[in-house]
C-alpha cells in the first residue's frame, strides 16, 4: 500500500504515485469499482492498495469496467505494477 506525505512525497520505501492517480485513488476509494469508468482506472486503484477492488480473487478487479484478464496484466505492464 503506498503512503505519501502531505507534500506528496512518498514516504520512505514506497513508490510514488503521479498526481493524476492521486486524485483518482481518492475519488475511487470513495465509491469503490462504481465510481471508476474505466479499466485502466480500476486497475491504478487496486495496484495502489485498493484490494477489494478484485473481491473473488481471480486478477481482475472491478469487472465492471474489465473485461478479461489479458486487459488487466496489458495495463499493469503499462502503468508498471
């Protein structure tokens, strides 16, 4: 799970989000797999520590907005999670 300071800095020994995900894991926490319109979306907020974004387990989160397994590991390959 990351932490960051309230500069934004992350705290030691954690990886730092860009500010756009920011934003988006705090509006996304909120309201969970509803509030995210996107794959990629759903898969910055579970990589970023949101787990029960993928409640039955099986490396797809938020199947709402995911299709497939394939589209989940193409987008953690991009975003590098």
């Amino acid at each position: 799970m990351l932490a960051l300071a309230g500069d934004g800095h992350a705290l030691e020994g954690m990886q730092r989000l860009q500010p756009a995900s920011d934003m988006l894991l705090v509006q996304s926490r909120r309201g969970g797999c509803k509030s995210v319109s996107s794959c990629r979306e759903a898969v910055i907020m579970w990589c970023n520590g949101y787990r029960r974004a993928d409640g039955d387990g099986d490396g797809i989160p938020c199947e709402n907005v995911c299709p497939d397994k394939q589209t989940v590991d193409r987008i953690r390959k991009d975003i590098g999670c």
